[in-house]
C-alpha cells in the first residue's frame, strides 16, 4: 500500500508543477500599448504579408505572434488557412520556417491541445496507478484467447499499425498534410516506445498470468506488465490523426477503438492489469499530442532541409 500512496502524492506533485510552469511559459500579451516588449500587431500583420503574399490576400491571413524570454518579439508566422496554391513570389523565409512557394496544404493550420494536456496526462499516469490500487479496480480477468481477443489478432494489428505507419509516411512524403501526420505519428510511437521500455524495466511489475495479485511489483527482468506497450502504440499512432483532423472530420474520434479494443484485449489474455492499460493509454496519448505540436517531425528534420518526397510522386 505504501507504493499506491507515494504514487497518488507523485501525480499530484507532477500536475501542480506542471500547471505553474505552463504558466510562467505563457506569453504575457495582456501589457501597456507602451510596453516595447509588445509587437505591435499591425505592424507585424504588414512585415509578414508584404514579405510572402500578394496583396489580394493578405486580409485573409491570421497571426501568431511568439515572444522570447525576454518579452521581445522573436518571430510571425504568417498561417495559410484553407487558401490554394498562391502564386507568390520566391521569397526566402527560412527564418519563419517555410517559404513563399509552398502551397496552403503543406502548412499545419489545424487547432489542438497545447502540451500542458501531454504533461497532464504524464501526470496522470501515477495517479491511475495509486487511485486505482487503493481503490482496487486491477483484477485479474478470466483468460479468453479465443475469437477477436486471440493474441494472434493482437499482434497482427500491433505489426498493422507499424506497418501503416511507415508505409504512410514514405508513400505520402512530408510535404503534405497527410504525410506530416503520419510522420508526427512515427515520433509518438517510437519515443513513447522508448519511455514504456524503460518503465517496464524500472518497475517490472508481474502479469496477471505471472500472478494472482496485482501489487507484485519490482520483480526483476522476468516482469514487464507495467504499463502496456501495445496500447501505448495505439494511442500514439491515432492521436496525432485525431488532432490533425477532428474539426473537419469528427468520425476521425472512431479511431480510439483501436486503443480501446488493444486494452481489452491484452486483459482478457492477461497480459496486463487494469492500470497498464490505462496507464498505456495515457502515455501514448501525450506523445502523440507532442508529436502534433511540433511543426516539423523530429525523424523528417534529419532529412535534408527538413523534407522527404513521398514514393507516389515519383509515380
């Protein structure tokens, strides 16, 4: 019991510092007009139009406006909302990140979750460990390896997804929106991998099948129930897809029928307790909220000026 409890103290620790680090990280625009630290908002609407768009639409083009540390104007991004290819002239805007000869669809203009909700959901982690152990919801479920719950169909969807995967991203290229989330979602799923091998070495909780009782946890290497791999890996490939494209297509949400059906599934083979799941679920959420939020995929950064041609363009 002991281990329950320091693990619902270290959730609440994580959020709470969590929280008030978000927030001394927030730009504060809210200043006198006099303040210098503030860009003035017509000001940079005009910089950033004149430099990349033709006159006709600059009205049509939102703002971002980031401030470094020390409250200064760092940057604009000029987000080509829903426009079509604009005949622009070839400005060099490397220090924005872009240039004025990419098309609209090539800009990521979709609207998330910031990455305080990945670091809540980091935080949320011990939290379902520690609440779920003091209250008892880890059992362990009667074994069925028959019908859909048949590991053979576990792993034939774990294999399926890797596959999609890297297929989708090296079919599509990451000059598209399509292909930049399927790259994003290879981030999410190869460091959330990473963060899973090590806890399940950290903890080397024993399985359901390894035994009866949920609360046998550093157990050595023979031991990695905590937390699910396989769930963590459907959670972080399906993520990035339901930020990218929920607004406009919200049948998009069906897609966490995968981690869904994965979780179940890895309990009724008792592969794993109540709180791996969940708790696999959660982390591979949060990578997969990371992975979105970062403009360009960190494995297609390592690519020459941060792009990769699919294969069907070749076709």
């Amino acid at each position: 019991m002991k281990v329950f409890h320091v693990l619902v103290c270290a959730g609440f620790v994580t959020l709470v510092c969590t929280t008030r680090v978000q927030a001394t990280q927030t730009p504060r625009l809210n200043r006198p007009a006099n303040d210098p630290g503030i860009c003035s908002l017509s000001l940079e609407i005009e910089n950033c139009t004149h430099r990349v768009m033709p006159a006709s639409l600059r009205d049509t083009v939102p703002l971002s406006v980031a401030e470094t540390s020390n409250s200064f104007c760092m940057k604009t991004r000029c987000a080509l909302a829903d426009l079509a290819d604009i005949d622009a002239p070839d400005v060099d805007s490397s220090q924005d990140g872009w240039t004025a000869s990419q098309s609209a669809n090539n800009i990521n203009t979709s609207s998330g979750p910031s990455d305080r909700a990945g670091y809540y959901l980091l935080g949320a982690i011990p939290l379902i460990v520690g609440v779920g152990g003091l209250i008892g919801i880890d059992h362990r479920l009667p074994d069925d390896n028959s019908g859909i719950w048949k590991r053979s169909n576990q792993l034939d969807l774990e294999y399926g997804v890797i596959l999609t995967e890297i297929g989708g991203a090296l079919w599509n290229g990451g000059e598209s929106r399509i292909g930049r989330t399927f790259w994003q979602s290879i981030d999410a799923s190869t460091f959330s991998a990473l963060t899973v091998q090590a806890l399940k070495y950290g903890f080397s909780r024993a399985r359901p099948y390894q035994s009866a009782s949920p609360n046998h946890w550093f157990q050595g290497s023979c031991c990695q129930s905590f937390p699910s791999g396989e769930v963590t890996l459907q959670a972080s490939f399906v993520t990035p897809f339901i930020l990218e494209y929920h607004q406009q297509d919200p049948w998009v949400w069906g897609l966490e029928a995968l981690p869904l059906y994965d979780a179940l599934a890895r309990m009724k083979t008792q592969g794993h307790w109540q709180t791996d799941v969940l708790s696999g679920w959660a982390l591979g959420t949060a990578f997969g909220v990371f992975a979105h939020n970062r403009n360009l995929p960190f494995f297609l950064s390592v690519m020459p000026h941060g792009m990769m041609l699919g294969w069907h363009t070749s076709f």
